[in-house]
C-alpha cells in the first residue's frame, strides 16, 4: 500500500472516489491528502475522514506516492499538471517513481503529453476515466477503463481502483490515452441514445400515442439496457413523477461531444452523429440551458415538433452541486 495518497479535484465524482479510498486502505503507515479549489469541500473531507489538506498542488505532488485527479476539463488538468510558468505543477513536483492516476474525460492526446512529460521526470501517469453518476461512485458502482503506457504502474494502482469501483477494465494497449478513446467512445453512445429517445417519443406523441406509455413500455425494454445499467437517466420522460437525474451538466456533455469529433478527426473516421449532437448541444446553450443536465437536449426532437416543453424543463435541471449533496440510501 502507498505511504502516502494524494486527491485532487474534489467535486461528487472526486469527492467519492477519495472517501472510497480513504475508508478501504486506512492503516497507520498510509496518510492522505487531498486539494481543491473550495476550502469548504476541504474542510468537509478532512473532518469525515483521514485526511489533511495540503496547501498547494506542488506541496501534495512532493509527499505523495499516488496521485489522482478528478478534473472537469482538458485545460484545468493542464493547468494542474504544469501550474505557473511550468514550475509548480504535477509535471514539475511529483517524486521520481510516483505515479500520477487521472481519472478525468480528456482529450487522448492531453493524456499522452502529460504521460510523457512524467516518464521523462520519472514518475508514472495512469489514464482512469470514470464510468458513473455521483451517487454510484459513492457506492463503488462505477466502470472504469484504465491504460498506460507501462503495466506496472497499472498493477500498482489497481488495488487501489478496485477500491472504489465494480468493473475495472484493461487491455487496451500501451497508450496513455486508450482509456479516454473508450470513455468518450462510451459518452458518445450516451448522448446518441438520448438524442434518439428524443426522437422516437417525439415521433410517438406526434402521431398521437401517448408519450408516456411509449415511454414506459420502452423503459422496461430497450431503455433500461442502455441507460438505466449506466447513467440511470430516463430521458424523455414528460409526467412529473420523481425523475432520475444523471448529475452530468450539459456543458461536460458537449465538451464531450466535441472531443469525440476532434478525435475522430485526428485519425480520418467520419460520425456524422456526432456533428448532429454537437448542433444539439449548441441549440441547448443558446436556449438558455447551460445549468441543465444533459438529458436536455432531448427536449430539442418535442420543440422541433411545436410541442411546448416549458413545463419539462425541471425535469432535466441538476441537482444542487454543492457539497451537501448525499448519495440516497
């Protein structure tokens, strides 16, 4: 086990993943810190668990044997990794042999940079991305695909990935950035489903059928296989019962998007989809609707229609971000 382990980014997936760890691999000769931009999740972590905050990004690389990082963006994990004129960062601070664990939806190729310039430091970098909705993670229902460019530094964070979710898959090769073609490969999916669930109850109610009951019937079939075993969203849906949210913002929504079709790009594989649902997600964010879940693109395929979606708009709103979020029971 590390000597000492070290969070960064703690926001519901980053929170999870660090109480998760905390709690399982405990021992008298294993310390934890942890950082965030918040001193008020800080403070949260450290009185529910083990842990101490550190004072800086640089301080926390210095003394630590593991490091993860739960980030929303490409340029934040940049910005993390190589701090102020490249001197204060990950890249600059972490110790020789220590291995840094992203698990954050970035571009593949952000993840081999940053793999490089460890390796030529000699620490290690580990690609974790994350498969599941806060209140999953916090259960340990999570899927994550892992990948490196050296298999020891996978072995060696294992047992600590286990710790913190159900499935962890690797396999992909020996490419820093494998496992976040796979996880924008499995986003991509996400969002297609929702785009096309918006479709087909559209169609439905168009014809006259009731949405609801196509919902429904739907849900107990082909939804639940796509959807519900992931995320756990229903999307689509235009009663007013409880609604299952995916805590997934629309804007990482299409960020994701748009790494899906500069990725795609980059290697010459056309997903004319892809370009549908980046036209999606911008409609969504000129409408208004940046501090909705994802799941709100599916309203476009009702308006689209002349169908007045006002009143299911709540359906699609996230829930308070902030640190007094809790799992259900």
């Amino acid at each position: 086990m590390p000597g000492c382990i070290g969070f960064i980014g703690l926001g519901k997936i980053g929170y999870a993943i660090a109480k998760n760890i905390i709690s399982k691999c405990s021992t008298e000769s294993t310390t934890f810190l942890h950082y965030d931009i918040d001193p008020a999740v800080c403070r949260t972590l450290a009185e529910e668990t083990n842990s101490k905050h550190a004072e800086s990004i640089a301080q926390l690389a210095s003394l630590s044997d593991v490091v993860f990082t739960v980030l929303p963006n490409d340029a934040i994990l940049l910005k993390v990794s190589y701090g102020k004129d490249d001197n204060d960062g990950l890249v600059a601070s972490l110790r020789p042999d220590c291995i840094h664990v992203s698990c954050s939806t970035v571009s593949p190729d952000t993840s081999r940079k940053i793999s490089a310039e460890h390796v030529s430091k000699g620490a290690g970098f580990v690609s974790a991305p994350v498969f599941a909705r806060p209140d999953g993670m916090a259960l340990g229902h999570a899927t994550i695909p892992v990948s490196s460019t050296d298999e020891t530094w996978i072995q060696r964070v294992l047992p600590l990935l286990t710790m913190t979710s159900t499935l962890v898959r690797t396999g992909f090769g020996k490419d820093a950035g494998a496992a976040n073609v796979v996880k924008l490969a499995g986003n991509f999916l996400i969002a297609s489903a929702i785009e096309s669930m918006g479709e087909a109850l559209s169609l439905a109610e168009g014809c006259g059928v009731d949405r609801e009951a196509v919902r429904a019937l739907l849900t107990d079939t082909i939804f639940d296989c796509l959807i519900y075993k992931g995320y756990g969203q229903r999307v689509g849906r235009r009663d007013h019962a409880p609604y299952h949210m995916a805590h997934f913002a629309l804007e990482l929504g299409r960020k994701d998007v748009e790494l899906v079709k500069r990725t795609a790009a980059s290697v010459n594989v056309a997903m004319p989809v892809a370009s549908i649902l980046s036209d999606r997600f911008a409609s969504a964010v000129a409408k208004g609707r940046s501090d909705l879940d994802w799941s709100a693109i599916g309203l476009a395929s009702s308006e689209d229609a002349g169908v007045d979606v006002s009143k299911d708009i709540e359906h699609c709103r996230r829930p308070n971000p902030q640190i007094d979020w809790k799992p259900p029971t």
